[in-house]
C-alpha cells in the first residue's frame, strides 16, 4: 500500500472526487482518501507519477508520503493550518469590526456615525464595500478553491460559501450602483429603501465566520493526532555506540543492525536489540501501556523508545529504522487512519451528490420566493442561506475523526488496529476462540505440584529432580530445572545417563539408579502406591502432567508440570461473556486435559484434539453461527487469523501470526480482547452520533435557510446565520469524536451484552468421515484449482475440497452424504471446467 499527501481538499465532496479520480487510474485495485489527515492509501500496480496526475487534473495537489520528511519526525501531523488560519481571523475581524457597527449598529439600533455620512447614502454604502472587499481578499483562498471545483465540475464546499459571499457582494454592488442614481436624481426615498438591500456585510460574515469554524476544526482535528504525535515524539533521536572500542554518539539513523550500543539509567533505547551485558528495569509503557517496569538480563530483548529505569546496558542491534517495534505501531495507527471503514460509505455516498444538490435547492428557492412575489433582494437572502447552511464536512469527518481517536486510545493502551475496518468489526464479534496455548496459558510448562514421599523433603526431591532432568532435552525437564534455578539449587552430579524413547530417563548419583518419568514406567522399577496413583489421576484431569522419580527402587515422590494458566485469562474470560460472546477454546491437547483447563478458566465449550490445520476448518464452521474472533499466537494459526472475521495476535506471538491478523495486543494480555471490544463499540457508537448529527443537521438546516418554516413558525434565517452554524457543525463533530479519550475500555461494570449476541452455541458437526473424488477436466494451474475449490465448497455438505490440478482431480471431504451432484456440475461448469466423473 502507498501512501500519498493530498493538498487542496476541503470537504468530504473533494475527497470523493479525490478517490473517484485515483480509481479510475488503470491498475488502481483501491484508494480511500482521508480529509482528517489529508492523506491517501492507494493499492495496486498504478505508478506513483500516474496516480498524483491523476489528483493534479482533479484540482488538487498530491506528494509521495515520506518524500518531503523523515518518517517518525512527526512533521507530517504538524498543525500548520491552525497559525495561518488564526492571522486570517485577526485581520478579517479588524475589518469587519467597523463594517458590522455601520451596517448593524447604525441601521437597526441607531448608533451615531460621523457628520459627512449623514444623509450621505452612497458614501456609506462605500464605507461598507472596501472593508468586505478587504476581508474577501484576505479570505480569497474559499474563491480560488471554489472556482477551481467548478472548473473541474466538482463542487465543494469552498463552492457553496464563494458563491454565497460572492453573490452577496456582487448583489450588493449592483444595489450600490442603483443607489448612485437614485442619489444623482434627488430621491431619498429609494435611497433609503436600498439601503436595506445591501449584503456587504453578509460577505464579509460568511467568510469570516467559516474562517472561525475552520481554525477550530484544525485545533481539534490537530487533537485527534496527539497519540500518533506522543508516538513519534518518544522515538531518540541519538544513540551511544561503541566503535573502535571508544563510545560515539550519534543520530539514530546511522545505527546499523549488529552495531553495539549502550544505554545509562534515565535513557531511552535508539533501536530495538537484544542486552549482551548488564540488568535493568525498563519502561515499556510506552509500547505496551504496562506501567511496571520488565526486568531485562542477558539475552532479553529490548525495544525503541522504551526507558532504561535503573542499570547500564550494553546492547546488539537488531532491528533499526523503519523495522523497530515504535516504527510499527507508528505504521499501524497512520494505516488505520489512512483506510476507511465500512460505515464511512454511506457518507461518501452521499458527499459525492450532495454540494451540486445544494446549489440546486439554493435556485430552486430564488425562484420560488421570486414566483410568490418577493423581492430578488429577499429571494436572493434565502438562496444565499441555503448556500452557506449546508455543511458536507461535517458527514466527511464523521468517521475518519472517531476512527484516529480511536486507533490511538488503542495504541497507547497497547491495542493496535492495523485498518479502520479491523476498528470497526472487532465491536460485533459474537464468539471469540482462543488458542490455549500461549494465548490462555503462559506457553511454556512450569512445576505446579511437588508431593514427596517417605523420608525425602520437597528440596531433596526437587534437588535429585534437576539433577537428572538438566541433562535431558525435554520442555518438561526445562521446567524443572528453571524452578529449582529459582531457589537457587546446584544439580547433583549424575552419571550413565540415558533418555529412553517415551519412557523416561535414567541415571546414577551417589551410587543410587535414578528413575523418572511417567506411572506406567516407575512401575518397572518401584512399587506405586494407590494414595499416589489416585494423586496423579487427580492431577492430570487438571490438566497437569505428573513426572515421578525413584531412587535405588524406592519411590521418593512426584513433581507435576502444567501449562501454566495466565493469571488474568480467568477474568478476561470472564469478561467476554459480560459482553455478550461466547467463548470456545481450541487446543491439540486431549480432551481430559483440555476440559481441565476450560473448566478452570470458565469457557463456554472446548474443543480439542484439533490438528494444527484443523483450525481454520473449525473457524469456519463457527462462522455458520456468527461473526467470529480467533485470538492466536503461532503459525499455525496463521490460517484461522485470516480465516476469522477478526484475526487478533497476542505481541508476543510469532511474526506470521501478526501479519496475519488485524488486532495485535502488544501486551499478551487476554485482557486487551475485551477492552479491544469495548474501544471498537465506543468508536462505533460515536460515529452514529457523528453521521446522526451531521445529517440531522442538513435536513433541518436547509429547509429553515430555504424559508420553509417561515409560514409555520415564522423562523427566518439571515445568511451570516447560517454560516455561523455552518461553523460549529463540523465543530461538534470533530469535538464529540474527542470524547473518546475518555472511554474507559478496562472497566467491566461498564461491558454490557450487544443487541445481537447469541444465546447459546450450536454442537459443531462433526466430520463424519464422508469423501467424494471428482474427475475434473480443464484445469491447468493453481488459479484453476482455487476457482474449482471455491465452487465446491460453497455447498453445506463440503467440508473442504482439495484440487490437483495435474491429476485432475478434487477430493472433497463431506459432513453429510453427497446430495447436490448435478447442482456441483453446474457451479463447476459456470467457472469454465467440467465435472466428467
């Protein structure tokens, strides 16, 4: 996906004409304009020079992103417009100033001008032009951008307050001119009358106000980027690095992956490496949102623009520039916001008809008031009202404004959503499987249980333990050996050791054999008693595995290993149902052990035995009941994150299963599922809010500036009016957006069940072991086998088809006995292949 700086764009009609543009670009597969950050995504083969031609000859301007600044310098989310926007309102209410007291003071409520004005009609009616024609130049940049729309048969909004404060003065101007001979004629009378009929200081209003209107939606919209702005801002800029044994300080871009470099308490890593020398705490909030420390040794891996609380450290780079963890989650939120969401097209919809409606209502209403006897200055009022009133910018930041506020409480909690579609979805999930290992569980076995016997102590135990399980392989041994690390324990010297394949291990100290491994293998060597066998039956229906030992024949206890649970899986589960999902549990593990965990951490079914590429099959099954979440951490699950309608890896998962999924927790923990929900809920709840006040706005705005009501209620809406409200639409939209900082997204009082969660989940059909082989003709490639596959399995009794394309062939795998074969020719033969056996 490239990115590109779009310049020139107003309003929602200049995005959408923006991206109609772009999209008609041979090799554009899609684009999605942002007017928040004035940025654009494009996806596909198009050439950069094509794409920005393609905007030029739209009547904007267009740039490669990254081309005029260094990526993470923050200086693309810099708030330039707000200090230019600020000059233009302090010149253009110095001018207007005198211009409102002689037009409003003087003529509604009679306050005194100076002696030369009196009676001297056309000389106020000059007073009154220069400073609007003042503030219109000041302001020219509406006309210019205006104008251009309308050369380019794209109206936007800069259109609709041109023309309102354009014809306003032109108006005006020609009232003016009548006045000059009404004057040389000796009629006061018609002077005074036409008086009434000047607009000048409409002109200057409307520009002004929307100029107000502006500044503030820059200061807020500037507020939305705050959290991608703390990001890039926490990136070092420098770094101390040791080359030909002396230490050198330099900028952060010359560091190279396998340079050395060191980092003193108080400061902030350059690059994300890995600690060759030292202990520390350091600060990792900034990544993850974790607020205590992480103690880091030898070997531990450190990121970018965390702080290095309290040791000195020497670290290896290993990862610099773009590729560091900060660069990533800088990426993933200007992603996020570069992209639309789903529930944005229904305002682009109606962005791309709504300013040539506007312009039409507005003659629509000139004419009518014109056809009922007003006066043009009267019907030329409410036309101009109309003009003025509409507001396309706040339906074209509805979304795009909640989205990166959103995206950004995300990533400061240490949740990153890679597109605003994964923002958008993610709120109406209705079940969530999680994969238990490393995802409910901490991944990596840990001594639960020591239970000794006879004469032999817990640390007897534990030390005849680690002596002989240091010498051998096994993840179960490493669990062990790491427990009696931390009690600080010297193995006991062993000698003749001996791993036997599936049995156990072997060994001697002291002159006595060892033995250790499962029940059935210390049976050959010791007696067991029942007290003991009872106690490992009980320990394993709870999902632990009880590892016993004996020494010179006798046994002398059993230590039992678990994937340990994390401690916050059980409230995090917890708290999915809260809301309404359900919970299932994928796992490879037997069924005992696999209800043993579920049961402990409170899931609502559990399904185990699934290969690892049973998964994906088993995502989708659940899809048949609603939209689904798969929460993972390895590469086998890649396929289930793609599969889900919501793929969400836990950081400290591997690399294919974060590029694979569309939420990445940075902190592993199950607990960011659901504050993940809730953020995307609050998001969405705010976007209604936006789109409902954006269109509640137009659709009683423009009938009351049109005059609709004036019968009814006798409202009646002068112009600068209506471009003060105009002004504060967009406002409220971007300020509501800002609400979303304060969402509270960990506290479950707040997680309440959505209105479509389901009941109850269906028993999944289970592979009755039903399989068809189709004799396929004309496929000649992998294309050919994907276009067969898909066609296949869009029939409920398939399971699965997989094609060959050299013999063939597709064998599908059933859940029920083959009942659509004539209807299967069809779809096959509607792909360009035929069914022939």
């Amino acid at each position: 996906m490239e990115q590109y700086n779009v310049t020139g764009m107003s309003c929602a009609a200049c995005s959408a004409r923006v991206e109609k543009a772009v999209r008609a670009v041979p090799g554009v597969e899609s684009c999605a304009v942002s007017l928040l950050t004035n940025s654009m995504s494009v996806e596909g083969s198009a050439r950069n020079e094509e794409v920005i031609k393609a905007v030029e000859n739209a009547g904007y301007g267009a740039s490669v992103k990254g081309e005029e600044s260094s990526a993470g310098d923050g200086n693309s989310l810099e708030d330039r417009e707000t200090p230019l926007l600020k000059k233009r309102l302090i010149a253009s209410l110095i001018l207007l100033l005198p211009l409102m007291y002689m037009s409003m003071g003087h003529m509604m409520w009679g306050w005194p001008l100076p002696v030369f004005f009196e009676g001297n009609h056309v000389a106020m009616g000059l007073a009154e032009l220069l400073p609007a024609a003042m503030v219109m130049v000041i302001n020219q940049r509406f006309f210019i951008n205006g104008a251009k729309g309308l050369i380019h048969r794209s109206p936007n909004m800069d259109t609709l307050v041109a023309m309102g404060s354009g014809v306003s003065f032109l108006w005006s101007v020609y009232v003016l001119f009548r006045m000059t001979g009404a004057a040389a004629q000796g009629n006061e009378e018609l002077c005074e009358k036409l008086m009434m009929d000047l607009y000048f200081e409409s002109a200057a209003m409307i520009v002004t106000l929307i100029t107000v209107g502006k500044m503030l939606e820059a200061r807020s919209k500037g507020k939305t980027t705050d959290a991608l702005k703390g990001l890039m801002k926490l990136s070092p800029k420098t770094a101390v690095v040791i080359r030909n044994g002396n230490e050198e300080k330099v900028g952060v871009e010359k560091v190279r992956v396998g340079d050395i470099f060191v980092v003193r308490p108080g400061e902030s890593i350059p690059v994300d490496g890995t600690v060759i020398e030292g202990e520390s705490a350091v600060d990792e909030s900034a990544l993850t949102g974790e607020s205590v420390p992480a103690d880091k040794i030898v070997g531990s891996e450190v990121s970018a623009a965390t702080i290095n609380r309290s040791g000195f450290l020497k670290c290896k780079a290993v990862k610099v520039g773009e590729d560091t963890a900060i660069s990533q989650i800088i990426k993933m939120v200007s992603d996020a916001a570069a992209t639309k969401a789903p529930i944005a097209k229904i305002a682009d919809r109606v962005s791309g008809i709504f300013v040539p409606a506007v312009i039409g209502i507005a003659a629509l209403t000139l004419v009518i008031w014109l056809a009922v006897g007003q006066s043009a200055g009267y019907a030329l009022a409410r036309a101009i009202s109309v003009l003025v009133i509409s507001c396309p910018c706040a339906l074209g930041l509805a979304t795009p404004v909640a989205i990166m506020v959103g995206s950004g409480v995300g990533a400061k909690n240490g949740i990153l959503f890679k597109t605003a579609s994964s923002l958008e979805t993610t709120g109406r999930v209705q079940i969530a499987v999680l994969d238990k290992t490393g995802t409910i569980t901490k991944g990596e076995p840990a001594v639960t249980d020591i239970v000794p016997r006879g004469t032999f102590t817990e640390e007897q135990l534990l030390k005849t333990a680690y002596g002989l399980e240091i010498k051998s392989e096994h993840p179960l041994a490493g669990a062990v050996c790491r427990y009696a690390e931390e009690k600080g324990m010297r193995p006991d010297e062993v000698e003749g050791f001996e791993a036997l394949a599936g049995s156990g291990l072997r060994g001697i100290c002291h002159g006595r054999e060892l033995s250790a491994g499962s029940i059935r293998f210390i049976e050959t060597v010791a007696k067991v008693d029942d007290d003991v066998s009872q106690t490992a039956d009980r320990l394993s229906e709870e999902g632990k595995t009880p590892l016993l030992f004996a020494a010179g024949g006798e046994l002398i206890g059993l230590i039992a290993v678990a994937d340990v649970i994390k401690e916050d899986s059980p409230e995090a589960i917890e708290n999915l149902k809260k809301m309404g999902v359900k919970v299932v549990m994928l796992t490879g593990d037997n069924e005992k052990t696999a209800k043993a965990i579920g049961a402990q951490v409170g899931v609502d079914k559990v399904i185990a035995g699934v290969l690892p590429g049973g998964k994906e099959s088993v995502v989708r099954k659940l899809q048949k009941q609603g939209r689904v979440a798969m929460v993972g951490d390895g590469i086998n699950d890649a396929p289930a994150l793609t599969r889900a309608d919501i793929g969400i890896a836990v950081g400290a998962g591997t690399d294919v299963a974060i590029d694979a999924a569309d939420v990445v927790l940075m902190k592993s923990s199950l607990r960011d599922v659901p504050a993940a929900i809730q953020l995307s809920r609050g998001t969405i709840r705010n976007i209604h809010e936006n789109l409902f006040w954006a269109f509640i706005y137009n659709v009683i705005g423009i009938p009351l500036a049109a005059g609709a009501y004036i019968k009814l209620f006798g409202w009646e809406l002068k112009p600068m009016f209506g471009a003060a409200a105009m002004s504060l639409s967009s406002f409220c939209v971007v300020t509501n957006a800002l609400r979303l900082n304060f969402l509270k997204i960990y506290d479950r009082e707040k997680y309440r069940p959505a209105k479509d969660s389901l009941s109850e989940l269906e028993e999944l059909s289970a592979d009755r072991g039903f399989s068809h082989t189709l004799k396929i003709k004309g496929m000649m490639c992998h294309h050919c086998e994907a276009a067969v596959k898909s066609a296949l399995e869009a029939f409920e009794e398939v399971e699965e088809v997989t094609a060959d394309f050299e013999k063939g062939t597709a064998v599908m795998k059933l859940n029920a006995p083959l009942s659509h074969l004539e209807e299967m020719k069809k779809a096959v033969k509607d792909k360009g292949y035929r069914i022939v056996k």
